[in-house]
C-alpha cells in the first residue's frame, strides 16, 4: 500500500473570496447552456416538421436522427469524463463550441435524410462537450459542497427557461425565414454566445500544491476503481437510469394521453409545457429542502410523489382540474436529477474523478432515455396508455428505492472537504 494521501483544501476553491472566479464560471456556463440546449435540443422539435416536409420523409424517420444524436452523445460520456478529469473543461468545451456552430452550419445545408443523420449524430457528439455532463464536472471541480447545490441551482434554473425562451424562437425564425436560414442564425447564434464564453471564462480549479497534480492520475484510477467495485454506485445507477426512462416516456406520451381523455390538443399542449416550468421549481425544493434533511430522502420522496401522480392521472386524467394536479405533482421531479447526480456522486467519491464516473453513469442512462419512448410506444399499441403510466410509476418507485437503498454505507473513497482523496485510497 502507498503512502496516505493528504491534500489541504485550497483556499480559493469554494467560493470564499470576494473575487472568486467560480461564480463567473457559473454564470458563463448559465448563460451557454441556455443557448446550447435552445439550439442544440429543443430546436429539432420545431424544426421537425418542416424538415420531413422538405426531405419527403415521415416524421418518424426524421425524429429517429435525434434518437441518433443521443445515442452518440452516450459513446462520448467516458471519454469526456476521462479528458475533464486530466486537463479541465476549457479546451474541451471550446473546441465542442466551435464544432457545434459548425454542425448547425451543415445541418442548414441538409438535402437527404442520410445527410441529416450524419450531422445530427456530429451535434450528439458535440452536444456531449459542451452541454451538462462537461458543465457540471467543471463547477464540482470549483466549488466546496457548502457551495456547490447553490452553483449547479444557479446554471441549471437559468439553463430551465431554453425551452421557453428557443422553441418560441425558433417558430417565430421558421414561419419568417424557413428552417434552413433558421439555422443559420441559431448557429450564428451559438457560435457568438458560446465560443468567447468558453474560451475565455472557462478555467482548471487551482489545487494547493504542486505535488497534488502529479498525484491526481493516480488518485483519479484508484478513485474510478473504488466506485465501480462499490455496490452502491451500481445502486444509484438502477435509480437514475429508471428515473431517466421515466421522465423521458412522460415527457413524449403526456400530450398523446391528455388527448385520449378527450383534452383539446391546445389545453393538452399547454399543461405539457407546464413540465419545463415545474423542473426549475423542483430543483429550488430540493436545494432548500436538503439543508434541512437529507438528500437522499429529499430526492426519495420526489420520486414517489411522481409515481402517484402518474397512477392519478389515470384515475383522475380526464378532468381539467386533475389532469393539471397530476401533471404538476410529476413535473416537481423534472430536472432533480440533474442536480442529485452531481451531489450524490461528488459527496461519495470526491471530485477527483468526478467527471470520470458521472460519465460512467450518463452512458445506461442515455440508452434508457432513447429506448424509454419507444418501450412505452409498444405497451401503448398492445394496452392502451394504462400499462404505460403504470412503468412510469413503477419506474419512479425503482428510482425511490433506490436512491434510499444503502445510503448509509460508508464511502469506499475517503474524501477530504476540498473533494480530494484524504487517504488511503491507493492500494
């Protein structure tokens, strides 16, 4: 066995002097996920139909390239991971930029179907750069945990409104300038607001001493190997890979099942949109809530308020009043795991090799939010949208358990406040 590690906390990581750059850290990346997302994400469901139109092509066929582009961004998470756990997000999260401004660039350029997998599976692998999963590990790398909840609140309520602020966007560009043009100037767009932002705000966390970084390549393979030994890490990912299908078959089937029960598509719609609303309120929850309480139960009981509410809406769905009480219990949950994943994983394993693991666990939970539409579309043909709700809530139970089910393990990694390894995590 190796020497103990012992690394003192750097001053100036966390959040305690007047002039710390992580803050402007956060609010570069607030500002970048909006755009990123807006662009990268919630444009293709605007501009879905008029492509299929121009490329003679069923919708199907053109939504299977975003399938595609998730897919891609899932090959992507380790190898992100690994880079941002050596060398930081700067470099990573520019050169990401630059390419996704050239991606949107060739995507106005499409003429076949062929051509807009091509590019859309490049913007999966773009997207895996610069959107969340890189944008976290930089701020868990900057900041304390008295100090982290509050930074990755500030990107992530911020980055909540892309939706509302790009899918409004984007149609009023389409209806005015067509879908091709549209891209052009979203990606002008991305291209002005995140490149700079990228390049020049975005740094590596300093650490206290030189020594420090020579040893942090083997911090970092002890750490990855302590977590993927630990049954509590495959535990988290049973949880957050059901969440993830959850969310994501709710999310495609709510409109289709709100109009079953005899909605208008309008009110449907809108009820809908209240999902991206409900995330941001649900992540304030949780951040107040877990000062008080613990995380673990926090984000347990958000879980199993959703899968009530999914079980309601079938009870109670095809009454105005209890279509919007169901959809505003579930959409309480929207967005927690986006801010548990980073608190629960940094808190265990340190932040060492934060982004290694995170990325570890974004690949099942990627697949499962490609696949989760599509199991939820089978049920639908052979039972109606009973069976469906029913594994969402079955789903978010999974989750609730999970995320409970031995919490009270002690870390394999022994972690130091500043989110290093304090010793002993070498053999």
């Amino acid at each position: 066995m190796n020497a103990p590690i012992t690394v003192a906390a750097d001053p100036g990581v966390g959040g305690h002097g007047p002039v710390f750059h992580g803050w402007r850290i956060v609010a570069a990346l607030a500002v970048t996920q909006t755009v990123g997302y807006g662009t990268l994400y919630y444009a293709f469901a605007v501009l879905l139909q008029p492509m299929a139109t121009t490329l003679h092509a069923s919708t199907t066929t053109v939504t299977g390239a975003l399938t595609a582009s998730i897919l891609a961004g899932a090959v992507m998470a380790v190898p992100v991971g690994r880079w941002l756990d050596r060398h930081g997000g700067r470099a990573l999260m520019t050169v990401g930029s630059i390419a996704a401004t050239g991606l949107l660039l060739a995507w106005s350029q499409v003429r076949t179907v062929a051509q807009l997998y091509a590019i859309l599976i490049g913007v999966g692998l773009a997207s895996a750069m610069v959107l969340y999963e890189p944008a976290f590990a930089v701020v868990v790398s900057w900041f304390d945990p008295a100090r982290r909840a509050k930074a990755l609140l500030a990107i992530t309520i911020v980055a909540g409104f892309a939706s509302a602020i790009f899918l409004p966007l984007t149609g009023a560009l389409v209806t005015r300038y067509g879908w091709p043009h549209t891209l052009l100037i979203l990606a002008a767009l991305h291209g002005i607001v995140t490149v700079p932002l990228h390049v020049l705000v975005v740094r590596r966390a300093p650490r206290s001493t030189h020594a420090a970084r020579h040893r942090s390549a083997a911090d970092r393979a002890a750490v990855v190997r302590a977590a993927l030994r630990d049954t509590r890490f495959w535990v988290l990912g049973v949880a957050f890979v059901a969440e993830g299908a959850a969310m994501t078959a709710m999310t495609v089937h709510l409109v289709g099942f709100l109009t079953s029960r005899g909605h208008p598509v309008t009110f449907a719609a809108t009820v809908a949109g209240l999902l991206g609303v409900l995330s941001v309120t649900g992540r304030l929850v949780l951040t107040g809530a877990q000062r008080r309480i613990r995380i673990t139960t926090v984000v347990a009981a958000i879980f199993t308020v959703q899968a009530v509410a999914a079980l309601a809406l079938l009870a109670a769905g095809g009454s105005r009043i209890g279509a919007v009480a169901g959809v505003v219990a579930f959409g309480l949950g929207f967005g927690i795991s986006s801010l548990a994943t980073p608190a629960l994983l940094a808190g265990r394993y340190g932040t060492v090799a934060y982004a290694t693991i995170a990325g570890t666990l974004t690949v099942p939970i990627t697949l499962a939010r490609a696949g989760a539409p599509l199991g939820a579309a089978a049920l639908l043909a052979t039972g109606g949208y009973t069976p469906v709700l029913t594994a969402i809530a079955i789903a978010c139970l999974i989750a609730a358990t999970g995320i409970v089910t031995r919490a009270a393990t002690p870390s394999p990694v022994p972690v130091a406040p500043d989110g290093w390894v304090s010793d002993g995590a070498r053999t």
